[in-house]
C-alpha cells in the first residue's frame, strides 16, 4: 500500500522528537536540582546574615530576670534599636509568662504589654527549642523566615523568654527567579538548536531507509528493475545490499511460481464459497479460507493431507469412491454437532484430464445457514398462526351454532355466548394486527418518528397510568398491586419513538400484573450508566424456567400456554418489544429465577444533552 505518509508519522520526525525530548528531560532534571541546590544556599546564607550575636541574646536574657520591667523594658528597647541589620524586618521579646517585652517594629509598639497568640511562641517557651518555618504573608502576598529562639538565664539554665525574629524572603527569591530565568532562556536556546541538529541528523539517517521503502513498493508492484544506492558498509548499507539481493530473488520466484499459480487459479478465480480439492486418493492438497472459516479451522495444515470425508465428517455415509465417481454431486452437511450450528450444501466435482482420467476432486462449501434457518422459522410461524387462529375461530364458530340452533332467544345464556364471541373476535384483531407490525418492522417500512424525550418523565407518566387503573378499580375481586419506583433523579434526554417506546413499557407491565400475586409489588428502576439508560420492571410472579429463557422473546412462544392464552395472550407482545427496542438502537433482555419472579431490562443508547446545546447550534448557525 503506497500512502503517503504524514510527517509526524515519519521516522525522520520521531528520531528527532526523542533527541528533543531527552534533551528537554535532562534540562529539567538538571535544573531542578540546581534550581535546589540554588535555593537551599541561598537560603543558608540569608539565615546566617540575620543570626542575633550571642552578646545580644545574653544581654536581653538579663533584662528579662529584672525584677524592674520598666527599666528593663527600656533597656530591651535600646538593645533592639542598636540591632543594625537591614535584612530582618521585626525582633520581638517575649518573657516567659508569654507578655511581648519590645518589638523592634515601630507599628507594632502596642503589642508590648500584652499575651502573645502565636502558637509558635508558646511551643518554644515550652519545650525549649528554637524553631524556625517560612512563612507566606497573605495580607503583602511578601514570604518571611521566622525564627523563635528560646532565651535562657545562664545561672540556672531556665527558660526566661524567647526572641521572635522574622525577616523578609523577597530579595532571596528574587535573586532566584533572575538566575532561574537566565537558566531558561538558556535552555531554550539549548533546546532550538539541538532540535535543528536533530532534524539534519535524521534526515541524514532516513534517507537510505526512504530510497529501500521506494524500492520495495517497486518490488510489491512487480518492477524488480530499480536498485538502492549502497551508501556505506554500516548496517544501513548492509540492509540497502540485502534489498538488492532480495529483489533479484523474488524475480526469479516470481517466474518459476507463475505456471503453479495459473494452476491454482482455475480452481479458486471467483470462488466467493469455501473450496477443498484432493488427491485421488481423497486427501485435501489445497483449502482456501473460506473453507477454513466454514469448518472452524484455523490453519489450513489441520486439514492437509487428511481425506476429505473426515474433514466434512459423512465417513459413515459415504466413500471416496462414491465421491469421485460422482455417485453423490451434492448433499447437506449438518454442522451442529462441531459445535458451530452451521448448514452447508456441498458440491463435489471431480479434476478430470483429456484423457479422462480422475486426478481429484473438488468439493465447494456454501453457507445456506440462514436459508434453512428462515425455511424452518416460516414453517413454524405458518404453523403457529394457523393454530392461534384456529383456536378462538373454533370457539366462536361453536357460540355461533349454539346461538342459530335457538340459543340467541335465551336472554340469560345469548348475552354470554356473544361476549365470548366478541372477546375471540378483539382477541383475533389483537393478533392480526400485531402480526401486521411485525410484518411491517421485518420488511423495513416502519417508520420512527424520534424525539428527545426526558425518559424519566416518559417512564414515569406510562406507570402513573397504571396506578391510576388500581385507584379507579371497585372491582374487589380484581388483582392488587403496587409499583416502587427507584430512579435517577438526573434528567436523561433519549432520542425515542415515544408512542412505541410507550407500547414496549405497557406491554412488560402488563405481563408483570397478569404473573404477579395479588397484593404483589412491582419494582421499576432507571439508572445511567456508560453512555446508556438502563430501565428494569421486576415483578414477583412464578418466573420463567431457566431453559424457557432463550426463547422468551420468539413469536408465539407461551411459558404456560394454557394460561396465557386463558389470559388473552397473543405470544406477539415480547417480540414486537424486541423489535421495536432493536430498532431504537437498544437491547432488551430478561433474568429470572423460577418461582421468585422475573425482571425485564431495557437498554438504550444515550448521549448527554444539555437543554442549551440546541439553542447554542442554532447561534452558531446563524
């Protein structure tokens, strides 16, 4: 297949998107860590800058065991006002009692006097550690270190107070972010040239690789005239040599196979069907994969070499002989008990020479599955509806008779003979003309009138209306029962036929009233989940058997035949919901346990939609 291809889909560009990508890794790694490294000295060196001297610690230490604070507070002022370093931005001491002694911040001379709140200070008074942390300042968005440093009285070793020292980070990080700076502008242009370097090297590469691709598409066409330039002795000069050899080879294999490959193609030109042939012996000598697909083979040398009346399983019907001698020209093959529920009609003509003689035998394979299965279903739909139909025509024919012999002067019995009469006349109407829009669905004239419908409301009203049947029935001989609904309480907006999405829902909940005890409950849930709405109707009836599930949705098919039909039952109601749910793009399926109750899912294709998206396409069409 000669595509061109695009450029980010070349090699040239994925050699040379690696180089900048490694290049791009190593920069990073590199300059975090001296990013880093960078920080954390500079870091150091501010810190050791803004160290009180031990002279002053000493000095605020014995202000601090005064007995005479005022006095002492004027002398930790004094103390603080000869700290001359520009880098700290407040000192403050605070004795043990945690009362702020003097404060080196003009602005904050009102807090001397008063209890301290910093956490921080009271942990240090505590535990006689210093602690240190930066800080970030929401109020001036400005990053301070804060150092808090126990004082001790050097005559008995006990805490007496603590110094409180904050200074501003900016200027250090500051100079950071100039270094850092430099560092990618630097990289960048690191990265540009290196990206340029990559692209010449590449290109330098893939040029052989672009001449040997050229000349294979030339050998793939069948021209084996073209030969690649040899451009060193490296291992792509090694490969370009091979092509050349390589494409000699193929010429003289191309000519040698041409009258074999003649041979092969009179017996599969045009052969859409699984073909074997054989020896005359029997043995199969060639399969196609067709053939291999239809006998549920893998490899064709399963089957080389083995006869053919094993391979098509008919040893105890037939001989190779009966075979060749064309005794037997066609026959069908029941695939069933391979396991692959297949039917196949196989036609066997035998390879003759001039002379007559019998060198083998061909045998086609042609799927005719779907013939035989639609053959079969026809005849039992044919079969089926000749008996639902025979069943209430007999009944009513019978009410008629009675009803000519005199039975219509009779008012107490004519009633009930012609309600009968009715009820298997609506009931004959029911099944035709759900036999009509079966007809309808299979044919593809059906027609869906699709919306975007809020299926939760949808469901919600269809089940509203039989609530409202039990609220209005009087009757008290009639079933009871009740409906718990469990949904999302998300709008879901599904593209639907709402008249026939209305029409599967009744008749599911009309299956779960007529199986379901009286005083039984219904449960009906909506949920979303993986692009799809799942809807479920359980009820608590009898259930179905679990070898009766598979056919749940076939036309015509009754679990409890004598009862549905008792009940009014068509058998059609299931399979109309199939098909209208399969034509909505959904899936629609059953679980039950016998004896416990059956629940019915529902499953359709849903997009999220926002009641916004429509009003928006229009803006944008406009």
């Amino acid at each position: 297949m000669n595509s061109k291809l695009k450029f980010y889909q070349s090699i040239r560009f994925k050699i040379a998107l690696v180089f900048v990508l490694m290049l791009i890794l190593t920069l990073e790694c590199v300059g975090a860590v001296f990013v880093r490294q960078l920080e954390h000295q500079n870091l150091n060196t501010f810190k050791q800058t803004i160290e009180l001297p031990s002279y002053v610690d000493n000095s605020l230490s014995e202000q601090l065991v005064s007995s005479n604070h005022k006095k002492a507070n004027r002398k930790i002022k004094q103390i603080l006002a000869e700290v001359n370093n520009n880098n700290i931005s407040e000192i403050r001491v605070i004795d043990s009692q945690g009362v702020v002694r003097g404060t080196s911040n003009f602005d904050n001379r009102n807090m001397i006097g008063q209890k301290t709140t910093d956490q921080m200070v009271k942990t240090t008074l505590v535990n006689n550690r210093s602690h240190a942390e930066n800080v970030y300042d929401n109020g001036n968005h400005t990053r301070y270190y804060v150092n808090i440093i126990p004082l001790v009285d050097n005559s008995n070793n006990n805490v007496v107070g603590v110094v409180y020292l904050r200074a501003s980070l900016e200027s250090v990080y500051s100079n950071i972010n100039s270094i850092t700076l430099i560092y990618l502008s630097a990289a960048l242009i690191t990265i540009v040239i290196g990206l340029l370097l990559a692209i010449i090297i590449s290109q330098e590469i893939t040029r052989p690789i672009e001449e040997m691709r050229k000349q294979t598409l030339r050998i793939a066409r069948g021209d084996f005239s073209g030969q690649v330039r040899v451009m060193g002795n490296d291992e792509l000069g090694q490969l370009a040599g091979a092509v050349n050899n390589l494409s000699i080879r193929v010429e003289e294999a191309q000519e040698s196979s041409d009258s074999e490959r003649r041979r092969l193609d009179s017996v599969l030109s045009h052969m859409s069907d699984g073909v074997l042939a054989t020896d005359r012996r029997g043995n199969v000598t060639i399969v196609n994969n067709m053939a291999l697909q239809l006998l549920g083979v893998e490899h064709e040398d399963e089957l080389i070499g083995k006869s053919i009346i094993d391979v098509l399983d008919i040893r105890h019907d037939y001989t190779v002989r009966q075979l060749v001698n064309s005794e037997q020209k066609e026959m069908i093959l029941d695939m069933s008990n391979s396991g692959s529920n297949l039917i196949l009609n196989a036609y066997f003509s035998p390879i003759q020479r001039e002379s007559g003689f019998v060198s083998g035998l061909v045998c086609v394979l042609h799927d005719v599955t779907s013939q035989q299965k639609e053959e079969q279903e026809r005849k039992e739909f044919v079969s089926n509806v000749s008996h639902e139909l025979r069943t209430p025509l007999t009944s009513v024919k019978s009410y008629v008779e009675a009803l000519n012999d005199g039975a219509w002067q009779d008012r107490e019995i004519a009633p009930q003979f012609l309600k009968v009469v009715q009820d298997e006349t609506e009931r004959m109407i029911r099944m035709i003309n759900d036999l009509l829009s079966l007809s309808r669905m299979d044919a593809g004239t059906t027609k869906l009138n699709l919306e975007y419908v809020n299926i939760n409301e949808l469901f919600n009203y269809i089940l509203d209306r039989f609530d409202m049947i039990i609220k209005k029935e009087e009757d008290p001989k009639k079933k009871k029962y009740t409906i718990e609904r469990f949904f999302t309480k998300k709008d879901l907006w599904v593209e639907i036929d709402t008249d026939k999405f209305t029409q599967v829902i009744d008749n599911i909940m009309n299956n779960a009233i007529k199986y379901s005890p009286d005083g039984g409950v219904i449960t009906a849930r909506l949920l979303e989940t993986h692009n799809h709405v799942i809807m479920s109707i359980s009820d608590q009836g009898l259930g179905i058997p679990r070898k009766d599930l598979g056919h749940i949705f076939d036309r015509f098919f009754r679990v409890d035949k004598a009862r549905s039909r008792k009940q009014g039952g068509t058998g059609l109601g299931l399979a109309i919901s199939k098909e209208v749910i399969n034509m909505l793009g959904g899936q629609i399926w059953v679980d039950s346990v016998e004896g416990k109750g059956s629940t019915f899912y529902i499953s359709l294709p849903y997009v999220p939609y926002e009641e916004g998206d429509e009003w928006d396409d229009q803006e944008d069409q406009n």
